[in-house]
C-alpha cells in the first residue's frame, strides 16, 4: 500500500523595518516551524519574487533536500531587531501597553542592549543588565523583572526565527529575575485603631452635609471584608438583617458570590443606617451624594482619606499611636479576615467569607497577625459582638461595655 506525502505549507509575510519592510518566508520544515528572511524591495525583491522563492522552498522541504537558510546579511543589532519588533506589534496591542513597552525599551533596554549584536545578548550579559538596574536604585524588583520579561519575549522571536540559538533571557527561569521584596501589608491590629477610624468617620457624617454614610461604609469593609467593587454593587435586598447575612451578588470571581454573616457590630450599624434612610429594596446601600453608584477613587479619597487624616489627629492628642501608613481599601478587607482569626474562627469559615477557594490565599496573603495582648483579645471580641468601646486618653485602656448599641442608633431612637 503507497502513501503519499503531505504537501508542506507555508507563506509570504512582511517584516517591518525601521525603513520600510523585508519579504520572509514562513512554514515548517523537519516538524519545527521555520522563518526565513529574504530582502526587501530596495534589494530586489518583491511580491511575485518572494512567491517564487516561497514555491522552490517548499518543493525542496518535499524532497528532503532543504537546508536551513544562512542569511549573508550581517548580523542585527538588537537596537535594529527589538525597534522592528515593536513597530510590527504595537497595533495589536492596547495603546496603554505599548507605551509600557515603549518606556521600557526606550529607557531601560536600548541603553544597555543597543549596541550589543543578538549573539552577544548571553545569560552573563542578562545577569549583568540586572545587577547594573538594582544598583542604580531606580526601580524596584518588580519594574526590573518586567523589563526582562520584554527582553525575553523579543528574544524569543530572534529564536523562532533561528537568528540566535537560545533565549537567554529565559535559561534558568527566576534566576535571572531580580528577587522580589514582599511589601509590607497595612491593616488595623488593635480594636483602639478600628474605634478610632470609625468614630473619625462618624464625626465626618455629623459635619458634612453630603450623606456619604462614611461611618457605616468603613464599618461594612472592615467587619465583611467586602472588596470595593463588591461593597459599591450593594443593595439594601441584599442585606437581611433579619436573617443575619448580606449577599454579594456581583464579584471578581465565582467564589466571590457568598453570603457574608453580619457580626453584630456591622448589624447594628446597618440597622441604624436603615432607619435614617427609609431605603427602596433597590437602592444603593452606600449611594453618592446623588443617589447613583459612587466611584471607588472618590471612597479613597473622601471618605477614607478624610477618616484616617481626623483619626490621626484624635490619637495624636490622645497621645496614641497613629493609624498605620499606606491603609487602604483593600486593608481593612485584610483586617476582617485578621479579626475573624483572631476572635477564634476556623480556617475554612473565614476562606467563605472572605470568597476565597484556597486557605492558602486567605492565610498567606490576608490573615495578618494581630496584637497578641489579651486586653486587645478581649476588647476584638467585645468590638466585634456590638459592645461599645471608648479610647480615653494617654495609656489608658479601651472602656468595654456590654451596649451594643452605636452612636448612630441612639440618634436614630431619639428621632423616632
């Protein structure tokens, strides 16, 4: 029984230059894809040449008879390759990337590489690009590694097209990376920090005349953890207060669609938040001054901004230790996880509140350590189980009491 051979494809591709393009040839020869150079129209070649040449190519890959081309060309600077290189991607990429890119070759890359040829781009030479970027003290490890990156994602063209051997950007993996420094995470570790946030805010609300709920918002991210976009997307249906939980209907991922138990603090604080707004089923929990959605930059910066700049001053005159520097957001979602591990919840129960699927996640990069002192213990718990707490003073401990009740719903009982 005879078989025929599978006629080999390939194609005519353009490659751009700095002044203008170059024809190649593309297709697969001995099962590897191949990629040769064949010259531009100032040297001669055209559409029609190219076709032909495209045509004898592949016949001798039928035959067996073909060979890798040798260019006579001399050899690319990488200065000449990686500026073809962007130029031919930079379209199918979005406009904010291929400035990143851009910076990255114009500052970073070229300035080291420019005048090196592709051949002479090795694994030392790498090492000795990342050495020169951490000594200069102007990027962090983070910025350094994404140059490499780009470095590596040319190269590896080069090497599809079998001007170099190797990647040398990529031999040995993380070891050419410069090593990476965890950033200290901010999150609030002791009860007198989270009383001092949210009586800042609540100060706020009783100030300001744009009902923001400053108060209750923070206390919503601190005591459920809810990301931003989570707490932003909150309707008061998804609060049952009745039933002890809200629901997060929209997230970032499927495990992020939960249910989150209210603590009791948070109950009552969304109680009383309740009874002053009278809202719609369909309403925003935390509306802008308007009434629409509000926007996550204004959440950062008007009403935690301005929280923790009036908490600082509360606790300077206090003579207390100020709030930490850098709390977002996102911190006080670590600090409910942190809280729940402190107040004795297991493991898997504070992974379902925060909406992760590995405890690893939540463990690793969420449960900070809190104060390990058992007043501070003790005042969590109280905190967390709606009790009141006062901080009074230079060096005088947080005044528990048994009230659950908040500031807020004390105004809201009197008005009714």
């Amino acid at each position: 029984m005879s078989t025929t051979a599978r006629a080999p494809k390939g194609e005519v591709v353009r490659n751009p230059t700095r002044s203008g393009f170059k024809f190649a040839l593309r297709f697969t020869a001995a099962g590897k894809r191949r990629y040769q150079t064949l010259g531009s129209p100032e040297e001669g070649w055209s559409e029609t040449r190219a076709q032909r040449e495209l045509e004898r190519v592949l016949a001798s890959v039928l035959e067996g008879a073909w060979q890798p081309y040798v260019p006579q060309a001399q050899e690319q600077t990488f200065h000449e390759f990686a500026s073809a290189w962007f130029e031919s991607i930079k379209k199918q990429i979005r406009p904010g990337t291929a400035l990143d890119y851009e910076n990255q070759l114009r500052v970073h890359l070229l300035p080291f590489f420019k005048g090196h040829l592709l051949s002479q781009i090795t694994v030392a030479e790498v090492d000795r690009y990342r050495e020169t970027k951490i000594g200069e003290g102007v990027l962090g490890a983070t910025s350094i590694n994404k140059t490499i990156t780009r470095l590596g994602q040319i190269l590896e063209v080069a090497v599809e097209r079998e001007l170099i051997a190797r990647n040398p950007a990529k031999v040995g993996g993380k070891r050419r990376k410069a090593p990476a420094v965890k950033p200290a995470r901010a999150y609030l570790d002791r009860a007198e920090q989270i009383v001092a946030l949210l009586d800042a805010a609540g100060q706020l609300d009783a100030e300001r005349t744009a009902p923001l709920a400053r108060r209750a918002l923070l206390a919503t991210i601190t005591f459920a953890g809810l990301r931003i976009s989570e707490l932003i997307a909150l309707d008061w249906r998804d609060v049952d207060l009745a039933a002890g939980r809200l629901r997060v209907r929209q997230s970032k991922t499927d495990a992020g669609v939960r249910y989150v138990d209210l603590l009791p603090v948070l109950a009552s604080e969304l109680r009383a938040l309740k009874a002053t707004r009278k809202p719609k089923q369909g309403d925003p929990v935390f509306p802008s001054a308007v009434g629409t959605r509000l926007d996550r930059n204004r959440v950062l910066k008007r009403v935690l901004g301005g929280a923790v700049a009036r908490a600082d001053e509360q606790l300077a005159k206090d003579g207390l230790t100020a709030l930490p520097e850098g709390l977002t957001l996102h911190a006080l979602r670590r600090t409910f996880a942190s809280l729940l591990i402190a107040v004795g919840k297991d493991h898997a129960y504070v992974m379902r509140q925060m909406g992760h699927t590995s405890p690893t996640m939540t463990l690793g990069l969420y449960a900070q350590v809190m104060d390990t002192a058992e007043a501070n213990r003790k005042a969590l718990r109280a905190l967390v189980d709606g009790g009141y707490l006062a901080v009074a003073g230079s060096g005088s401990d947080l005044s528990v009491t048994d009230s659950p009740a908040t500031a807020q719903e004390v105004s809201a009982e009197s008005a009714n």
